[in-house]
C-alpha cells in the first residue's frame, strides 16, 4: 500500500500542532511580547484615531510656545 504524501500546508500545520503540544506555553509567551514591539500596522481605527488626534494636539502646543 503506497504512504500518501501531505501536502505542505498539511505539513506545515502538522509540525505546528505537534509544536504546540511540546511547549504549550510557548503561544502564550508570544502573546505577550507581541505587545512590547511597535507594530503601526497591526494599529486599529482607534489607535490610529488617538494618535492622530496626539500629534494634532502636539502641534498645536509646539505653536503655542514657541
């Protein structure tokens, strides 16, 4: 009987299954240093919104005193 053979995406999700099941903490550890680095473009309308509206603001102070 001939091995059928896996496609790459069906690889690829097989390692990442079977990664995730050695080191369950890993994604959790991901999650949470995700946050640490500047990433504009991952930025929602209200991120995006706020910063907008603080650079607005800052320039309208920079004006003011000097």
């Amino acid at each position: 009987m001939p091995t059928k053979r896996e496609a790459p995406e069906e690889q690829r999700e097989r390692l990442r299954q079977e990664e995730l099941k050695n080191n369950p903490t890993g994604s959790l550890n991901d999650g949470f240093n995700r946050g640490s680095s500047p990433n504009l473009s991952g930025m929602g309308w209200k991120e995006t919104g706020v910063l907008i509206l603080v650079l607005i603001v800052g320039y309208i102070v920079y004006k003011f005193f000097f």
